[in-house]
C-alpha cells in the first residue's frame, strides 16, 4: 500500500492533464492509470503486476459509494452531471485496462459504468427540463433565455428528451428582441429617383446585424414582420435628411512656370555658374463635382419610445478631374504639371446612380460602426 501511495504521489506532481476528465482524477485514480502504463510498455513489468489488482480495487471502491446525495450542494441537474463525470473516469480506466492485455487478465472485477453514465445523464436531462418548464411560467424575456438554457442543457445531455426541441423553440422566441426595420427615406424622393432597383439599404443593415449575432436580438423588414405576424420590440428609423448631387462643373484656368538652369560658367578662375530662366504656360481643365449626404438613424423602444440610438451619420464625395496641355520649355514643368498633362485615367463623369451610392455607403458603414460599436438592442 505505501508503494502505491508513493507511485500515486509521483503520478500526481508529474502528470499534466490532456482531457476534460483528468481534473476529476483522484490519486488512486492516476496511480492506475500509471501502473497500465507501465504494462502497456512492458507486459512483464513484475511491480504493475503486483500492485495493479489491489490499486484498481481501491479507485472502484471510492467511486462505487458515490451517488448523487455526494454533490447534493450543486444545483439539480449539475449534481447529476457531476456524477456522471466521475463514473466518467471509471469509464475511461475500463477502456484503457481492457486495451492493454496484461492489464485486464489480472484485473478480476473490471467495471464498465457505461449504464451509470446514461442514468445519471437522463436524470440530469430530467432535471434541467423540469427547471426549463419552471422558467416558461414567467411571461418576460429574461426567464425565457433562462428556459432555453436548460432545455439546451438537457438536449445536449440527452438529444431529443421528450418534447424539448419544441420548447427551446418556443423559449427562444420568448426570448428574442424583434427589431423591424423601416424602409429608408431618401430626401424626399424614393429610391427609384437616384436609379435603384431595390431598396438595397434596407436589406443590407438587416443581414449586417443578423450576422453580427446579437444574443436574443432578431432584425426583420416591415413586410417580413407583417407578413409573419411579427410584433416589434424596437424599430429602426432611416432618413436621409441630405442627399446633394452636385452640379458639374467645368474651370479652365493657366499656371505660369519659371525655372532658373545653368547653361554654363565663367572664365574666370574658379569659373562661376551661368544662370538662364527659363518659362512655360500650363494650360489646365478642371472638372468637378462635390455632393454630400447626412443619414439620420434613429433605434427606439417601440413601447416606451425612449431611444437607444439617434445620431446623424454625414459623407461626402468630391470628384475633380484635371488634364492640361503646356507650351513653352518643357524643362520648367514641375511633376504636378506632368501628372495633369499625362492623365489619360477615364474622364468620364461619375451618374448620379454612381455618386448617390458612394455617398450612401460612406454614410451606411459609419452608421454600421457605431452600432456594433455599442448599441444595446437588449432589455
């Protein structure tokens, strides 16, 4: 018995857990495992062979004597769970004995608990399911996340126990925030005026917030939730109080060059440099446009009408073009000059479908940002 406790001792300071089970592991529990190690390597080790019967014995014994009344500080269903971990661990030392040859010939009272494991995970699937149903009596939203959390438990535990796919169904319906989302206004006109086809802002922010997986919080459009009946919890306001095309305009207007260059030196000695100036005219075209947009967002409580978010949301698009042409010596341009002159990019203005849908982006994404930044949908 002392050289089993000794082994047990070394097992315990030197093992490092690699399973969900192992913390479970009592010294008796790590002083098996060893010894069958020790016969896994060497089937005529004559120390394991002596000490494994009576290591085994003592690790079945303590866990035979447990039941659920061990754990009876942890909450229903928990203590079954707990319980059925430690009969996990006899679970795991029964396949490991029964891989190893050596190891289960002399072990004479092998004991697979398997039936154990699943009566302890049906009881704890009972009581999760019955503390789910408890929770389905209160009619608010923080009770019925509480209910899907046990029915959850209880259909990991037990896949399909009884009816209770059902009720996490219906619990978490219970639970879930609806948030509809209204059409977008988009400064007095529709969206067909700026050249859509659909209302595409709309669609985009409900599927952005629904990836997002906001816990209990659902995003529908107002013919989604019409159509399935669904009543709002909080509602989502988009109104382009600003939506500027700007006119196109056309300036023309010259930039003069001079430049100092040396065209040679004096005959003196040492000879001295020799400066000329030299000039150019660049005759520039500029075309440009500048619009802007301001998209006000407003997310209230449908019921109290206190706002959870309201903030403007501005973007801007300045497009200019600029070509040139030079005369003069070509040695007084800067490379600003030569960029205009050698701009063969597409000079082709942008259509107010173009802009309108930069600008509304630009507007979208800030908004996205600061919702994901910190708007709470919950209650």
């Amino acid at each position: 018995m002392k050289k089993i406790l000794l082994l047990a001792t070394v097992y315990f300071l030197s093992c490092s857990p690699g399973n969900h089970l192992k913390k479970f592991y009592t010294a008796e529990d790590k002083t098996v495992f060893d010894l069958v190690e020790k016969l896994q390597k060497n089937a005529t080790d004559k120390e394991p062979l002596d000490l494994l019967p009576q290591a085994y014995t003592v690790a079945l014994d303590k866990r035979k004597q447990l039941s659920e009344a061990n754990f009876n500080t942890l909450p229903p269903g928990d203590r079954y769970q707990q319980l059925a971990k430690e009969y996990g661990v006899m679970q795991q030392m029964y396949e490991k004995i029964n891989a190893v040859p050596a190891a289960k010939k002399i072990v004479k009272n092998l004991w697979d608990p398997s039936v154990q494991i699943l009566t302890a995970n049906n009881n704890a699937a009972k009581e999760y399911y019955n503390q789910g149903l408890a929770y389905m009596n209160y009619d608010n939203r923080v009770s019925a996340r509480s209910a899907y959390d046990y029915f959850s438990k209880a259909n990991k535990l037990v896949p399909g126990y009884q009816d209770v796919k059902n009720l996490m169904q219906e619990a978490n319906e219970r639970a879930t925030i609806k948030v509809i989302v209204q059409n977008a206004r988009y400064y007095n006109q529709n969206y067909n005026y700026w050249g859509y086809q659909n209302d595409w802002l709309q669609q985009q922010i409900i599927t952005d917030l629904n990836n997002q997986s906001f816990r209990d919080v659902r995003f529908y459009s107002e013919w989604d939730a019409k159509n399935n009946r669904i009543r709002a919890d909080r509602l989502v306001n988009l109104n382009f109080t600003e939506l500027y095309v700007g006119q196109f305009f056309n300036k023309r207007f010259i930039i003069n060059r001079s430049k100092n260059i040396q065209i040679g030196t004096t005959k003196d000695v040492p000879g001295k440099p020799v400066y000329k100036t030299i000039y150019a005219t660049v005759n520039v075209n500029q075309r440009y446009m500048q619009s802007r947009a301001t998209l006000e967002c407003r997310i209230y409580d449908e019921v109290t009408g206190n706002n959870l978010l309201y903030d403007r949301f501005p973007s801007n698009d300045d497009w200019k073009v600029e070509t040139a042409t030079y005369t003069g010596d070509k040695d007084a341009l800067t490379q600003d000059d030569w960029n205009k002159i050698n701009n063969r990019g597409s000079l082709q203005m942008p259509t107010r479908n173009e802009v309108a849908d930069r600008l509304i982006r630009r507007s979208y994404n800030l908004l996205l940002s600061r919702i994901k930044a910190g708007v709470q949908f919950g209650s």
